[in-house]
C-alpha cells in the first residue's frame, strides 16, 4: 500500500531519528567495539559517553575533512508479484537526509486490499553492520501517529508528510528492512531502504 509503504518509511525515519535513548542501549550488544575502545551499555546513564564516543568516532570517519558526499537514499522492493501494494514511486526530499533538517516524504500507490487492525510491521534497522532494531510494531497504531485511521481502504493510495531529523544522528550507514502484512500473513509491501547521514 502506499499509505502502508509510505507509512512504514516515514516511521523508519522516525525511528533512526528519535531511539528513545534508554531503549537504545537495550537493542544494542552489551559489548559494542570502536576504533580501540569499549563501551558497555548497561544504564541510561552510559548512553552520554556511548553517544559521545560513537559520534566522535564516526564523525572522524565521515568529517568535512575527508570530502565525503553521501549517496541518496536508495529505496527497493524486496516483494513479489503477489505484493497486495503496487508502490508508484517514494520519494524523500532532501536526497540525502540531512541532520537537522526537516525531511519530506512523498509518495503513490495502489492498494488492492483493504489493511485492517491486526494488520502488522517487521522491521529490523541496521547502523552499518551493527542491528539496533529487529521489531514487530502494530501497523494501524503506526498509521494513527500520522492521522491515518484503520481500515485503509483499497483503491489509490496518497502521501505527504514531513518528519524533522535531529542533529543527533550519527552519520553513517543505515539499512532498514521492512516487511508488512496483513492480520493472515499474506504480505502488503517488502521495502529495503538505505540511507546516508
């Protein structure tokens, strides 16, 4: 669907962009190795030097110094033919993200079946190589954060929405896989999404 596609993106975006940060260091190894050092995430408290020290480290890898660009966001389908959502087109403005600034997400779709409750979102978030998130989220509470109520009903499928990323993100690589369905386990949209901050 594109609302659920587009829905889906949007709430992955979100989701790099606003880790509650006590929920973070639970998704993260208990050992998580920089350039010679480790840290150990146990307690919201250790999450400052977490974040200063990753920050630091990837900053290094990707300052102003080292003439990085990054690539625009790439957005594909991991489905098939049996998809319930034909996506048209996602597209994200600026392309690449920026930190800091507000993020546009645009996007067409045709729906062929209606999404009701129970329907449901696997997503699993990767920061290069590292997995922060492996997750099920309920597909209809996402859609409601951004005024789309369940039923969805089949037919086109519209969206608009704007989503301000922090400055905080830690720039890098970000992979994000997601699958969702309906409440039967016949599959709407499978989207890989790779994005540069």
């Amino acid at each position: 669907m594109l609302k659920s596609s587009s829905i889906v993106f949007l709430f992955a975006s979100f989701l790099i962009a606003s880790i509650p940060k006590d929920v973070l260091g639970s998704w993260l190894p208990q050992s998580f190795r920089t350039s010679k050092q480790s840290i150990s995430i146990n307690s919201p408290a250790t999450w400052e030097v977490f974040s200063e020290e990753i920050y630091s480290w990837s900053s290094s890898l990707f300052s102003p110094s080292s003439q990085f660009v990054a690539p625009n966001t790439t957005i594909t389908t991991c489905g098939n033919e049996d998809d319930l959502i034909a996506v048209d087109f996602v597209d994200v403005a600026p392309n690449p993200p920026k930190r800091g600034h507000p993020l546009v997400i645009n996007a067409k779709g045709h729906l062929s079946e209606t999404v009701v409750q129970g329907s449901y979102i696997d997503m699993v978030v990767k920061y290069g190589v590292i997995r922060l998130l492996a997750k099920r989220f309920d597909l209809c509470e996402e859609a409601a954060k951004i005024d789309k109520e369940c039923p969805i009903e089949q037919g086109e499928l519209f969206l608009n929405q704007t989503a301000d990323l922090p400055n905080e993100i830690p720039p890098g690589k970000y992979i994000i896989n997601v699958k969702a369905y309906l409440p039967d386990e016949r599959q709407l949209t499978c989207l890989v999404i790779t994005a540069f901050f």
